[in-house]
C-alpha cells in the first residue's frame, strides 16, 4: 500500500516493485474549444541500483472530460483485488466538479496492458473528505455528516450503513468471506440490533461487515477503551473459528502509542515518537523479521520493530511512504520520497530504500535548494545505522541470556534423570557438592584462619536434619524444590532454615 503527503499534487503508487505515477492534466486555455480537455497521464517507474535512481518506463494516457467547464482531480489511488477475474489491479479515484454543486466520481483501473479503463461512475452533491477507502471489490467507502457511504459495481448504487455508527477506522481482512469491515461505537440503540449485540443501548464497541450486513462484537478485535482514541488499523492476521472470530491487530491511538492485540487483549505497547498517526504498513524483511511502518501527519515516519515492539528508526519531510521489494531480492523494503522547496523534475528525485537490515540506497539533490533535503537524508542514514547497532547488541545479549538459561535447564535435567535412575534401581542417591554446581556459600567469602578453623573442629556440632526425600521439577522458567524430613530429627521444624539460590533467565533470587 502506499500514503501520500495530501498537498502532493502527482499521486504515487506502489506496484509490483515499481513506481507507478498518476497527474491530472488540465484544458490549456491557449486551446481552441475543440482541443480542450482534462486527461490522466500515467508512467512507471523501475528502481535501478548501478544507478541509485528511478528509470521512467511504460506510459500513457486517457482522456477524461472533453469539457472545459469542470476541473478534475485525483481523489485516492491504491490498488484493490477484482472480484470478478480475481486480479490485483491499480485503482484510481476522480473527481469532476460542476456547476450546480453535483460532483461526478469516476472510478478507473490500471489493466496489465498499460490502459486505464473506467471501472464505475456515481455523482453525489457533495465533495468526499472524510475516511476515502478503496477496497476489495473495487469497493469505495467514505464518510459524510457521520454517516458512512459505499458503492461498487456488485451494489449498483451509493448505499449507506444502516446502522448509526461514529467511525473508527475501516480495514480489510483475509478471510474467505466478508472481508471489509467497520469499527466504531453505536451512540443509539437500535431495536433490530439487540438481538446481535450483547447488552442493548448506550454507547457500545461494535463492528459491521459491509458484505452481508452482519454485526460482530469489535470488542474481540479493539476493547472498548482502545475504540475512541484508535485512528488507524493494521490487521496482521484473521481467522473465524467455530463462528468465533480470531485476530491480531496493531492500532495507533491519539495517546502517541502502537498497541498490538491478540484477540481483542492488548499485549504489546509502544510510544511513538510523532502525533497523529495515519496509515499503517507492515515490511517483511525476510529473516530479520517484520517491520510496522507508520505514516503521521505533517510527512513523519516512524518504523518499529514486530519482534521486540520498538522504535527503530524516524524520518521527518517524508511526502510519500511506500512499502514494496524494488530491488526484486523477494523481501520488501521502504521507500521514502523526500519533498523538496522546489518543484522536482521528477516525481522521485530525492529518496531513501532502506529494509533497516543493511540494505540502503539513497539519492538526494546537488542544487542548493536540495541541500537542506540532502542533509535530512543523511541525518536518517546515520539513525539507521544506530539502529542496526543497537538491534545487534540487543540480539546478543538476549543470545546470551537464552545459552545460560539452556545450560541451566540441562544441568538440572541431568540431575533429575539420574536422581529417577537411582530410585527406580534401589540405589541411594547422592546429591552432587555446591562445588560441583557453580555455587558459592554465602558466609565463606574469605579465607578462614587455620586456628579459627582447628577451634571451631572442637565446639560439638549439631547433625543435620535427617531427610527422607528432596525432589525438584522445572516449571517453565521456575526451579521447584521439595524436601520431606524425617521425622526422627531432633530440631523441630519449626527451627528449620532452607537456603535455595535461584536463576530463572540470569535474574538471581534468595529464598530464606
């Protein structure tokens, strides 16, 4: 998927490892009547490493309007799954202004063989600004008034939700069958809706499947604490099992947080370091694992890692995020196009391709006006690099950690595999010396006086506690220990001390 700066006036589109690039041309008034016209001009760009630059490739154009009496302009650009041939494609959204306040939408894909066909055309008399989604279908949903609208060919009209619902997001998810869906909370009880939801009126998390109407507890997928604050949605995973839905999501609120949910339940979080969050992605790096990019307002972009939940790397005066594999290597990368003081000659004239892994291309502006540009550039270079470091020496130490707690748990089932042979043989077994286990006494710290040690042979010595049976089990990353004592030991048990040193994952604890 891709995210655009909105003042960007050339809409860019991540496809297929290329760049595909979409600008509305308008009438030129030097024209005669006869020759003026609005036409889309599209082109695709192919990254090239020998060079670090984008090659402009295949192109064209199609005609919009004939008239000059309306101005077009690209409302949303991504690419949608057909349901009809089952294919990807581009998708691109247009919007032809008239008189009278009746605003035409043209919805366009991008065929294999480089011709932008019309997919659908609806008019509404109002201007869309709210929640512009494409998805599968090619479905278009959007927000107006708070009331949330959708049209595609299957529906054959605008529609909208029968239901009151205050907006939180819209996504997609992989499942077989209904896929897109709606989040938010319903301000008004509905009496057709109570046999669906759990408790009647209020105000109340809810979902809504745009394909056949269905209601679902949100609760499974954001709490409701999460439902007011969240303002984008990546959904990771999706699977309904015994008609119970299973997810996992991670949502960026208005609180400056990332929090991942399993089922509903939130399990990570982490602070960003922007506001106002915007779009989502997910970059599979291959087997240094996945990256979450996020988009914010004002062109930041911030990328945290899935694995250990934290800040990465951040770039600032970012006009367009995209997330694809431009260097054909089967994993994907980041692309961030970088705006400029002045107008670029081409779409993408200064960038960074970055996996966070090794993997960096960048090119920047020579002119002075590119200069400052060129700088940030750099800046984000030298974050990355302090980034790989700091996730390298945090691998190690965890490494580490992990061999310790290995050796540990060998040590100890060794330990319980000959205490086991010994008493299914009849043998006594014999518990090996502290020595012998890597521990120290608390009070031998020193070296002890010879006299102090012949004196302290004569003082009479009490025995020991006689014991009948010591055991030990590991339970996860705990070492239990068990001991019965007999009961012909002459200090009571009330006056029993046990000394344990435990460590569970390199933590060490004393239990007294």
């Amino acid at each position: 998927m891709t995210h655009d700066s909105p003042n960007q006036h050339t809409k860019l589109l991540s496809f297929h490892g290329d760049i595909l690039t979409f600008q509305c041309k308008l009438p030129n008034p030097r024209d005669g009547e006869s020759r003026r016209r609005s036409e889309l001009a599209f082109s695709r760009l192919t990254f090239q490493q020998d060079g670090c630059t984008f090659l402009k490739g295949s192109g064209g154009m199609a005609v919009i309007n004939r008239k000059s009496s309306s101005d077009v302009d690209i409302v949303a650009c991504t690419f949608a799954l057909h349901v009809t041939n089952r294919v990807t494609s581009p998708c691109i959204l247009l919007i032809q202004s008239k008189k009278g306040d009746v605003f035409k939408y043209s919805l366009l894909t991008l065929s294999s063989s480089n011709r932008l066909e019309p997919h659908m055309e609806f008019k509404l008399p109002y201007r869309m600004k709210d929640n512009v989604t494409i998805l599968q279908g090619p479905t278009v949903l959007w927000c107006h008034a708070g009331i949330v609208f959708y049209t595609s060919l299957q529906a054959g009209e605008v529609r909208q939700i029968p239901i009151n619902l205050s907006l939180n997001c819209i996504g997609e998810f992989p499942l077989n069958k209904r896929k897109i869906f709606l989040l938010g909370y319903q301000t008004q009880s509905k009496e057709c809706l109570k046999d669906q939801l759990d408790a009647p009126g209020g105000s109340k998390t809810m979902g809504y499947f745009v394909e056949d109407g269905q209601v679902f507890n949100a609760d499974l997928i954001l709490p409701h604490a999460y439902s007011s604050i969240t303002q984008c949605v990546f959904v990771i995973s999706a699977e309904e099992v015994n008609s119970v839905l299973k997810s996992t999501v991670v949502a960026a609120t208005s609180k400056k947080q990332l929090v991942y949910f399993e089922n509903g339940i939130p399990r990570e979080v982490c602070l960003l370091p922007f506001e106002e969050p915007q779009h989502i992605q997910m970059v599979n790096t291959g087997r240094n694992g996945c990256l979450f990019a996020i988009y914010f307002n004002d062109g930041h972009v911030c990328a945290v890692w899935k694995d250990t939940f934290q800040v990465a790397s951040c770039w600032s005066g970012v006009s367009s995020l995209h997330v694809d594999d431009f260097l054909s290597c089967g994993t994907d990368q980041m692309l961030l196009v970088f705006g400029s003081q002045s107008p670029p000659v081409d779409p993408v004239d200064l960038f960074l391709i970055t996996d966070l892994c090794g993997t960096t291309y960048s090119h920047g502006q020579e002119s002075s006006e590119g200069q400052q540009a060129s700088n940030t550039a750099q800046e984000n270079y030298l974050l990355t690099v302090q980034a790989l470091q700091s996730r390298l020496q945090s691998g190690l130490t965890l490494l580490q950690d992990l061999q310790r707690d290995v050796r540990v748990k060998e040590r100890v089932l060794r330990q319980s595999v000959q205490a086991l042979t010994d008493l299914v043989s009849g043998r006594e077994h014999i518990l090996t010396q502290t020595e012998q286990e890597g521990l120290v006494s608390l009070w031998d710290d020193e070296p002890e006086d010879e006299t102090i040690h012949e004196k302290r042979q004569v003082m009479p010595v009490v025995p020991p506690p006689l014991v009948d049976n010591l055991w030990h089990r590991v339970i996860e990353d705990r070492l239990i220990v068990g001991v019965i004592l007999s009961t012909e030991s002459a200090i009571p048990a009330a006056c029993e001390t046990l000394l344990l040193l435990l460590c569970p994952l390199g933590e060490t604890n004393f239990l007294l």
